[in-house]
C-alpha cells in the first residue's frame, strides 16, 4: 500500500491525469484521450519502463510493478512517467 501511494503521490497533478484506481500497487491511470495513452505508453517503453493498456479502457493504462520494487525504483520509474506526461500534455 506504502508503495502504491508513493506511486499515486508522484503523479497527482497532472492535468492529463483524469482519474486513479489503485489497489496497492496494481495502478490503474486514466487520461483525457486514448491516443494520449498511446503516446505515453510508446514514450516511456522507449525510456524503459513498460507500461500496459487497457482492452475495455482504452484512455487508461495500468502499472503494475513488481511488489520487490524500491523507492528509488520507484522515483527512477515515476520521473519517466512524468516527463512522458509533460510531453503528451
């Protein structure tokens, strides 16, 4: 749970950002557009972090690390997904 939110506190704030469902540390992001999600999820796997989509949702993605992760992972992670986030904006 401490991870999760670690995860949720980084990202708050965005104003890409419509919506997270989280439980633990199975995240679930929704964003304004489908094709905004396309392009994060293609920014950040050529950075290194994998992130998936959704079938039945498709202005989401999800995270969903492994629950090993550390916090320094976790920022290392999380600056990945915010510049991906400034970029789509």
């Amino acid at each position: 749970e401490e991870k999760g939110m670690q995860i949720e506190n980084e990202l708050k704030g965005f104003s890409t950002i419509k919506d997270f469902r989280r439980k633990g540390l199975m995240i679930g992001v929704e964003l304004e557009s489908a094709s905004k999600v396309d392009k994060l999820i293609h920014f950040v796997r050529d950075k290194g972090l994998l992130l998936f989509w959704f079938l039945n949702t498709p202005k989401a993605f999800r995270i969903t690390p492994p629950l090993t992760i550390s916090k320094t992972e976790i920022q290392k992670g999380c600056l990945i997904l915010k510049e991906g986030l400034q970029k789509i904006m």
